[in-house]
C-alpha cells in the first residue's frame, strides 16, 4: 500500500461510498453491488482499485466475495494526516 494509491482511490465519490458501506461492515460483492446505479462490472471494478490500494480486504467463500474494510490502512492515513497537523 502507498499513500498515492490510497488518496488515489479516495479520490472518487463512488469508491468514497463504498468504504462508507463497509465501515458498516462487511459485505458481499452483490450487496455493494445493489446499493448503486450501475453495473456489477463497474462495482468490481471500483472494488478492484480499493483492494489495490490496501483500503479493503476481500474473502473468497464459496463462489461469492466478501469485502471488508481494511481499518489498519485507514489508520495509517489518518495518523499521517494528524502529523501535518502537528
């Protein structure tokens, strides 16, 4: 994970939405899925470059997806952030 990948992948509202859903808790992929207006292609898509960017973790169970929020990442940012601070 590197910053740049993660403010990268914060930088949409759509994956912004998605790590919303996920602070919920966990989710599979069509739960995600059904909570937008758009395809299931564009969901995994948007998924794809979160993973990537170390936001969430994914679970393979069975022939489903199970996503989570990657809250050690999320810290990490957030401690970066209150260091500018000062």
């Amino acid at each position: 994970m590197s910053f740049a990948d993660a403010f990268r992948a914060l930088s949409d509202p759509t994956r912004r939405e998605i790590l919303r859903l996920l602070s919920k808790g966990d989710m599979y992929a069509g739960e995600i899925a059904g909570s937008f207006d758009m395809t299931g292609a564009t969901i995994s898509h948007h998924l794809s470059i979160l993973k990537q960017a170390g936001l969430v973790d994914e679970e393979k169970q069975g022939k489903y997806i199970r996503y989570s929020l990657n809250t050690s990442v999320v810290d990490d940012i957030i401690r970066w952030m209150l260091e500018l601070k000062g």
